[in-house]
C-alpha cells in the first residue's frame, strides 16, 4: 500500500480499489461505475475483504473512492482465481486488505491530508511495548466547492460520505497476535430530476465487527480463527408529485472461519449465518398502489477444505484442495465437493515461472439489481427453491519472466464454464409501471468467459509503472424465450489499455500519468415505448444489442515535497495538483429515457465530461 503514494491521484485520492482496475484482467466499465470485473466474472462474483472478512459494496462516490483508507493498511493482494481450497464460494477473484500488523514503533505516527473533497488521516498509537492501536478517520465536503460538477445528464446532486477503522493488535509473544478490527462507513445522497418532477434520495452503509487468533511456530505450525459480523444496508426513495417509491434492502453475515496447519498441509472450517432482506418496491399514490412488504431470508453456509502443497525436485510446485460445501436456504439444501490445483513450474534462480490452475467453484449468494454498475441499489439474495447455485469449472495459464533493469512480463489466458447465472432484464419504469415481483425480471442460463491479459511492468530506477492490455469475452445464453443464443454480457469490456507511469525527476518534483483506452460496454436498446392510461409501456430490442461509444481516459498528477523544517516531527510533506480526465472526454455511462418539454426520448448519460482539478495537502509523522 506505501507504493500508492507515488501513484497518480484521482481528485486528490489514491484509491486502492481504483488502481486494481489498471490492472491485468481487473476491469470496470465506465465512469460513475463501482463494479469490479476479475477474468470476465460479474460483480458480485468477486470477493473484497480485510483478513478474508467480506465487505459488501466497497464503493463511494459511484465508484470514485472506496471504503479502504489507503494509510490504515499495509498490503493489498490481488487473486484472479480460486487457486486453494479455502478460497471463498466466489465464482471470481478476491481483493484482501491487511492492517498494520508490524512491530509496535517507540513513538506515534500518522498520516494525514487535506484536499478540495475530503480530508483523511491515520494515526498509530502504541498501547503498549507489544501493542498497537490504529484509528483512521475520512470525511467530506463536496457539495461546498464541487456541486456545479455533481451534474448527470441535467440531474442535480447532492452527496456526501464518511469512513472509520479502528484496529488494534497485541503481539502476546513470540507465537501469539490477537487483533481487532472495526470498520463503519455510510453514504448520503440527493438528486432532482426536472424532467419527472422527482426528488431521489439514497442512503447506505457498511459496517464489520471482527477478532483474530493467529498462532505460529518456527516449525512451520500455525493456526488461525476468526469471529466477525458484516453487514450492509441500502435504502433507495423516490418522491414524485403523485405519490412516492421506495425500495429497501440489506445482508448481515456473522460467521466463523477456523484454520490449522502444519508445514505442506492445511485443514480449516467455515460457518456463515447469512440474514438478507431482499429488495422489493414500496409504492404510495403512484401508477400503482401495493401493499408489498420487504421479504426477509436466512441462511446457514458450512465449508470444510483441505488444501496440501508439496514440491517435485525444487522446480515443480503443486498444490491439491477440496472443499466441501452446504447450503441451508429456509429448508432447502445444495451441497457440493469443489476440487482445486495448482501447478506451478520455476525457471533457473526463479526468473521465469509458469503455471497451470483448474478449478470448480460454487457461489450460493448473488447479487443483482436494476443496474450491473455496482451501485448501491443493487442488492444481494440467496440461493433457494427458485434460484440455483451458481457454479463455475474454470482453468488458468499464466507466466512471468524477470528481466535486467527491472522490468517484469506477465501474462495470462483464461477460460471459464458458469452455470445458473442470473440478469436482471428491464429498468426502473418496469417497477413503477406494474406490479413487481424480482424473480420475474430476473433470466437464467449459462455462459462463459474467456480471454487473455499481459503486463510489462518497471519496478525501479527513475521511471516507474506499467502497461498492460487485456481482451476479453462475456458471453451468457437465457432460458428466455428468443434468448436462445449467446449474448454479451453487460459489464463485457471486448479489450483495454491501461498505461501509468511515475517519474523522480529530482528531490521535490514527482510527475504521473494514467492512460486508460478501452472498449464499450454493451446495452440494451428499446425500439419504442408509449404512455397508456398513465402507464410508461416499452418494448426493448436485442439483449444487449447495442454498446456505448469506446472509453478515453488521461490524467495527470504531480507531487511537490516540500522542505522539512529542523526539529520537526514531520517525516515528510507536500502538495499534490491533478487533473482527472484532462482530455474532457465526454464517455457514455449508458442511455436512459428522459422527460423534455412533455416528450419522452432516449438519451446518453455522461458523468464528468469536464477536465477536473484537484489540490491536496500530505504530511508523514
């Protein structure tokens, strides 16, 4: 996570989640889009978590912050696919975040700064000669300098957001760390729509409770439990002349993760309560009065996994898992056995390694809504008598070679089998128009990913940073009648560029640039639609037919330190100016009906087609 200081910053934030996008194979779609797509998978296949602990819809500011202040943490790893058995029951990838864990320093440290949007610090307090408390701390003001920019597609808005960790850690002796870790976040958000005379309001949040066990020896014993509490809620209101819309939902998990180990094998336990609240419309005094009430369900998740590694002649690694999963749903039970390998094969010194991995996994809880931008209305549900498992049977080659100068290649291909996938199929006005029942707009089938990603990377000296480019397939079949061949999948991006580059030009000055080129999303059009008897009719044409325009992207960011002063506690602070979206590409979000002088038509939405500035302040202590 230290090396985020050095990245370009996107309107003054150097966002972990932002920056795994940039990427090999890690993916969004657009601007104001939150969603992460690992491999081709869909957002909710991919798991984000802090020491394997979930935290659902990590994303603020449609996708432009996220939940993790950069500072509370020290590493963030990157798993494009299941390789173990103690992986999560994802069909995806997983991000996973570390709090300071290290040695407990003689004296307090922070990090602290102050921007145009938000200021944000970190403080580590030692409790002790073998503990440590760190607390960090974000909050906005955006609404006072950026609210001309807040504008999407002539839709005002107002929003604002916060975030709170508290971690602490106690290394009892040589074997023994216990730690805590607390995080509470919460967004606000409000927009007027002129066309439909609308008032939106939108409020959500997380929050996760967790305590850890880890035990380990020198002989390679070790062992690790984990008690934890998660949960996320999202409460979506539509206020019209004639009447008002809302729609609810949330998850809570409480579960338990347990691990032993010792030298090449590892045996562990998973037990997950799950209690969600599907979303379902609330309507008052609109097209249509219901006296719907938001269903509620509970589940019980059990995992047993084994995972052993072994080495063939110092040159041949391979690792065998199996997991073994069941799922309790209101009586109804799945179960499966989700077998795991990993090969992987090191060249001389270990400067070039390749490696093979095949995999099944099993996903029993999916999140879907009336968008696959990853925003906050979207919601999660289980599998149940209705809705199958999700499954996937995938396999990966993969290969890296370290050269002279520093420079690394990586590369990458793919392909996955998913079975039981489900869409959400229409839009907003299908809800406020008619009765509303969520498995009738959801459509079924199969599909696959498929595609290939490399990565030319330069670690040192003084220019450092990567390009990387992938190409990718998302291709999903429907049980719906005349959806019997393969589509695009909505968050399918066909290729992308991803440059980015930092440069030490001397003691002070830092320069960045972010480049990203990328192909549209897909979408689907309607061929006409017409108002009867105060009821918004419309006929959609091909299943995501369409695309938007391709996507153009560049930033710059320059870091300025300034001098220390003698006696300081400062280690070091700066300024930092960036630009985001210097070129002032209009890229399309997508396209939605609109309200004009009493006519209705199709419009593309953008966010932030203007170059946007941004002025920050950092320091080290």
């Amino acid at each position: 996570m230290p090396l985020l200081d050095a990245m370009p910053k996107i309107m003054g934030n150097t966002d972990p989640i932002s920056f795994s996008r940039l990427l090999p194979g890690v993916q969004t779609t657009s601007d104001g889009n939150g969603s992460l797509h690992i491999n081709g998978s869909e957002n909710g296949h991919n798991m984000i978590s802090v020491l394997d602990v979930p935290i659902y819809n990590v994303n603020h500011m449609l996708g432009f912050f996220s939940a993790f202040i950069p500072t509370h943490y020290s590493t963030m790893s990157l798993y494009r696919n299941p390789q173990w058995a103690g992986a999560p029951n994802r069909l995806g990838g997983e991000l996973e975040f570390r709090p300071f864990m290290e040695d407990v320093n003689a004296k307090p440290s922070g990090d602290v700064m102050v921007g145009l949007l938000f200021s944000e610090g970190t403080f580590r307090i030692p409790t002790g000669k073998k503990s440590l408390l760190t607390v960090s701390l974000r909050d906005t003001y955006i609404n006072m300098l950026y609210s001309r920019w807040l504008t999407m597609d002539q839709l005002a808005m107002k929003y604002s957001f916060f975030d709170s960790n508290l971690t602490w850690s106690c290394k009892l002796d040589d074997r023994n760390t216990i730690l805590a870790d607390t995080y509470w976040g919460q967004d606000k958000a409000r927009a007027n729509e002129p066309g439909f005379i609308a008032d939106i309001s939108c409020r959500w949040g997380n929050d996760a409770e967790s305590v850890h066990w880890i035990h380990e020896r020198k002989n390679g014993f070790r062992i690790k439990q984990t008690l934890y509490r998660s949960s996320f809620f999202n409460d979506v209101a539509i206020s019209h002349n004639r009447g008002r819309f809302s729609a609810p939902s949330s998850v809570s998990d409480l579960g338990y993760k347990g691990m032993v180990g010792w030298k090449i094998v590892s045996l562990g336990a998973d037990v997950l309560y799950h209690d969600i609240k599907l979303q379902a419309p609330l309507l008052d005094g609109t097209y249509n009065k219901t006296n719907t009430t938001v269903p509620r369900k509970s589940a019980w998740e059990y995992s047993l996994y084994n995972d052993y590694s072994f080495l063939i002649r110092d040159r041949l690694s391979v690792r065998l898992g199996v997991r073994a999963n069941l799922f309790d749903c209101s009586g109804k039970q799945y179960h499966s056995l989700d077998p795991s390998l990993t090969a992987t094969y090191y060249g001389s010194e270990r400067r070039w390694s390749v490696s093979l991995s095949v995999s099944q996994r099993n996903q029993y809880l999916f999140q879907t809504g009336l968008s696959a931008m990853g925003l906050p209305t979207e919601f999660w549900m289980p599998a149940d008598k209705d809705n199958r498992p999700q499954s996937m049977n995938g396999i990966t080659l993969s290969g890296m070679k370290d050269f002279d100068a520093g420079y690394t290649f990586n590369a990458s291909l793919y392909y996955r089998k998913l079975f039981n996938q489900l869409e959400y199929y229409g839009s907003l006005i299908d809800v406020v128009a008619s009765d509303f029942e969520v498995n009738d707009h959801l459509i079924k089938g199969d599909g696959y990913n498929y595609g290939f990603d490399m990565m030319l990377s330069k670690n040192g000296g003084s220019l450092t940073g990567w390009i990387a480019y992938s190409y990718g397939r998302a291709l999903r079949r429907f049980d719906r009648e005349g959806m019997d061949r393969y589509y695009n999948a909505s968050h399918e991006r066909l290729y992308e560029l991803d440059a980015t580059a930092v440069c030490k030009t001397g003691r002070r000055w830092e320069p960045s640039v972010v480049l990203v080129a990328a192909g549209g999303t897909p979408f689907t059009a309607p061929e006409y639609f017409y108002l009867l008897d105060r009821k918004l009719f419309v006929k959609y044409g091909d299943f995501n037919g369409n695309r938007v325009k391709p996507y153009l992207r560049l930033d710059l960011s320059v870091n300025y330190s300034l001098k220390v002063p003698r006696n300081s506690r400062l280690r070091s602070h700066g300024i930092n100016f960036s630009v985001y979206n210097v070129l002032g590409r209009n890229n399309e979000l997508g396209y939605r009906l609109k309200v004009y002088e009493r006519h209705f038509y199709y419009h593309p939405v953008s966010f932030i087609t203007i170059p946007l500035p941004s002025l920050s302040y950092y320091c080290k202590f």
